[in-house]
C-alpha cells in the first residue's frame, strides 16, 4: 500500500472510478496536457485519452453549462475550477441547473456532476486563490458539499462523490495537497458521504472542524492534552447535508463545544452547527458553545494569510475559555 499526498488520492480515484466506468469524464482549463494547475489530474490524458480528459477554454460558466449538459444526458462528468474563487461565474449554472433538476423534473432526471476546485489559503496567493465560500454552496438546497482533510479521505470520498447520482461541490483544501503522505489502498473502497470522522476521542471538550483546519486542530488537541485537558476532534467532512447526530452525541458526552473554520466568521457554517446545538442539545451544555474562525475580510496576501487562518492558539486560548465554567 503506497504512501501518498492528498493531491495524489486525487488523482487515483480519478483514474480508478475512469477505468471502472466510461462514462466519468474529467474536464477543465489545463487539466489535460498540463494535468492542471496542481498536477490533479497529471497523468489521466495519457491514460484515457482527449475524449474522457477534456482541456476547456477559459470559460468557467461553460465549464459549468457543459459539465450539467453532460450529467443529464447519461455521463458522469468531474469538472474542476483552478481555484475557488473561479468558480462564481458558473454559480448559475450550479444553482440555477445543476442543484434543481430532480426538483424540476420531479425526480424523472438527475444531474451526477462533482464540481471540484481548490479551496482555501495558505499558499501565498491572491484573493481570488484563497477564498473558503463553503457556505454560499451549503445555503443551496440540491447540492452536496464535501470538503476531504487527508489523502484517504480525500480518496474515498470522491469515489463517493463521482458515484452520487446529485450534485457534488468538492473542494479540495489546497494547503493540504502535499502536506502530509498516508497508506492509500487503491481498491475502490468509497466512504460514506454525509457522515462525520472522529479522529480523536475525548471527555472535556469537543472539537469540531472540517478541510485545512483539521490539522491546527489536531495539533491543539495534541498540546491540550499534555495539560490533562482531552480533546475529541470531529472532522465533519460532508458540510451538506449535516451529520449533526454525531455532533450532538460528542457534546452531550463532553458539554464544550468548538467549532473551528477558514471561512469567514459571519453566516458561515459554524454558526449553523451552533445554532442546531442549542436547539438540540442546550441542556448537555456547561459552558457557550465558541466559534474559531477566518475574519469577514478579503483573504490579505501573502504572509499576511498567517493572520486570517486560525491558530493552534487561537483555538487553545478558547479551549481555556471554556474549561473555566464549571
């Protein structure tokens, strides 16, 4: 079993789930002779040939439109955007077409499109190449929205993804391409959509977390628990639909909760985590429920994104926050 990045589990569940069925197809700006912009889908054209890995021109609303033309008419097409911030000009072909066609056809047509894309900063980049919008995709009724944190997440779920007979938004935190090898088995196995990860058990306090920052989160968990203090850390993975029983039984057990996101603090993802904890859950709480986040800003450039990710202290600090109410 072989040892790979995250930008790596990419590239083979692609070309597994294309040799598995010919009616996956892969298309985007550069994707083909370039194997597009962080060498996803390096290697596939060569492989499977120009009619199943398709260069587009710059377009995204055409990537958009042709890759929904596509899913209706019987094939399964992986369209990637170079970065998120790329992909608005195709959000009307997303929301618009893609997210309600089993709705508009009363459930006689579906659209098995996965749209995936870069998300996130921590790369040095410009704006537009460091966005995390999840929330504007989780808003919209019709679409999943899954978000890989590790080489064999990120494998098993897009298998999941490709094979999901309804829209898919995948995106793939950048940050975390070449970050970390892990043991991939290359053998189709799929993960289950929609479902949360716990990757650490704990009774103090819990963590929830999702994407690129599971690995601040991780490491906080790591140093709090040289203090005594453990830390269960949920990676929710599928931010739409929601697992929140899981979410709900780790606060009942542990009555602290956090939830950590790259995106912008106002109406992200978190506050709707929240939210459905002190619906449902209120009563098992001992201390405000936190939430780390990105700021409602424009991602700054540069080394300056250093100050808009949230920190391993950041969530530490509120971590002693919350351990201060009895």
């Amino acid at each position: 079993m072989a040892e790979i990045t995250l930008v790596e589990a990419v590239t083979q569940a692609l070309a597994y789930e294309m040799q598995a069925d010919p009616s996956v197809i892969v298309m985007g700006e550069d994707v083909g002779k370039n194997g597009g912009v962080f060498r996803a889908t390096v290697g596939l054209l060569d492989q499977f040939g120009p009619t199943r890995v398709l260069d587009t021109p710059l377009a995204e609303s055409m990537i958009g439109g042709l890759a929904v033309g596509m899913a209706v008419s019987g094939l399964k097409p992986v369209a990637e955007f170079q970065f998120m911030g790329f992909i608005y000009p195709a959000v009307d072909q997303i929301i618009n077409h893609a997210s309600r066609i089993r709705n508009r056809t009363r459930g006689r047509m579906s659209c098995p499109v996965v749209f995936r894309t870069p998300s996130g900063a921590g790369i040095h980049a410009p704006e537009h190449h460091s966005e995390s919008t999840e929330a504007l995709f989780a808003h919209i009724p019709g679409l999943r929205v899954v978000i890989p944190s590790s080489p064999a997440r990120a494998y098993g779920l897009l298998l999941a993804a490709i094979r999901d007979p309804d829209p898919v938004i995948f995106l793939e935190p950048s940050r975390l391409y070449r970050y970390a090898k892990q043991e991939v088995k290359n053998d189709g196995k799929a993960l289950p959509l929609d479902t949360c990860f716990t990757l650490r058990v704990g009774e103090d306090v819990t963590l929830i977390t999702w994407g690129a920052m599971v690995k601040e989160t991780l490491a906080a968990a790591h140093q709090l628990s040289e203090e005594g203090i453990n830390a269960e850390v949920i990676d929710v993975a599928t931010i739409k639909p929601l697992d929140m029983e899981t979410i709900f039984a780790s606060v009942e057990k542990t009555g602290r909760c956090i939830v950590i996101h790259e995106a912008p603090l106002s109406c992200g993802v978190g506050a709707e985590i929240v939210a459905q904890i002190a619906q449902k859950a209120l009563f098992s709480l001992k201390a405000p429920p936190e939430r780390i986040t990105g700021f409602d800003t424009i991602v700054p450039y540069a080394k300056l994104e250093k100050y808009y990710i949230p920190s391993e202290k950041r969530i530490i600090d509120a971590v002693h926050r919350l351990m201060e109410f009895a």
